[in-house]
C-alpha cells in the first residue's frame, strides 16, 4: 500500500445489541487516505473474492455481486452469505473510491434484516461528506 502513495487509514464500527428493522446488527468503514486517486481506485480493483479464500472453508460463500450501483468514482460490491443453526447470515461490503479516498463499507445481519439498498445509503451518506468537504487533487501532507 505504501508503494501507492498510502498516508493514513482508520476503522470504525457500529454494532447493535437490539433487533432492529430500522438498521442491521452491524456497520463498520474502513477508509485509506492515498496521495492520489490512482492508490484508491487500485485497492478497489483488487477487492474481489480471492480476498476472502482464507474463510472458504468456514461454511461462508462470497461473490462479487454485480450491480449497476455507482458510488463515487469506482465501486465493487462483494456479497458474504453464511448459514448456520437454521439461520442465514449476510454480509455485504462496498468498496469505493472517491478522489485519493478509498471507503469499504460493510454491513452484516441475518439475510431477512439486511439490504444492500440500506448499505447504499450509507455509502452515499459518506460520499456526500467527501463531496463537500474541501480537497486537493494530492495530498501534500506527509506525516
């Protein structure tokens, strides 16, 4: 990641004690700040399903999930199912890049309570915040 110009990164998570039909059990973000768009939009290139191999064999299927949902310069939408004591899990996760902003939103609960329009809206939401927010076109900070 360094060799594409990384400068920064951080991971936040929500997670819900209560059912809900209003938000799923979890949402998190995962966000990378690069010195240019070419580093964010190369980590979206390379999210697909040989990332998750190592967790095949767990009972999980994932697939990328094709979509004509278009979330800031480019996105790719991975989808992670399980099932387990009758009860179907999903996860989905949407990576995008947005100038030298990278984002990978994910959103899990069991497959009833979750969709991925609700996770596209969180995305959106956060794409929203980066639109208005004042960018340069390359990061000159260098910590």
């Amino acid at each position: 990641l360094e060799a594409n110009g990384l400068v920064d990164s951080w991971y936040v998570s929500y997670a819900s004690d209560a059912d809900s039909a209003i938000a799923p059990a979890g949402i998190s973000d995962q966000v990378v700040l690069f010195r240019s768009s070419t580093g964010a939009q190369l980590l979206v290139s390379m999210s697909d399903v040989s990332t998750y191999t190592d967790r095949l064999s767990n009972g999980w299927s994932f697939t990328v999930q094709e979509t004509d949902l278009q979330i800031g310069d480019l996105t790719q939408v991975v989808v992670v199912r399980s099932e387990g004591g009758g009860v179907s899990s999903v996860r989905y996760i949407i990576d995008f890049s947005y100038r030298n902003f990278y984002h990978m939103v994910t959103g899990w609960d069991e497959e009833n309570e979750m969709s991925l329009d609700y996770l596209a809206n969180v995305a959106r939401t956060l794409l929203a915040k980066l639109e208005s927010a004042p960018l340069s076109n390359i990061v000159t900070y260098h910590p």
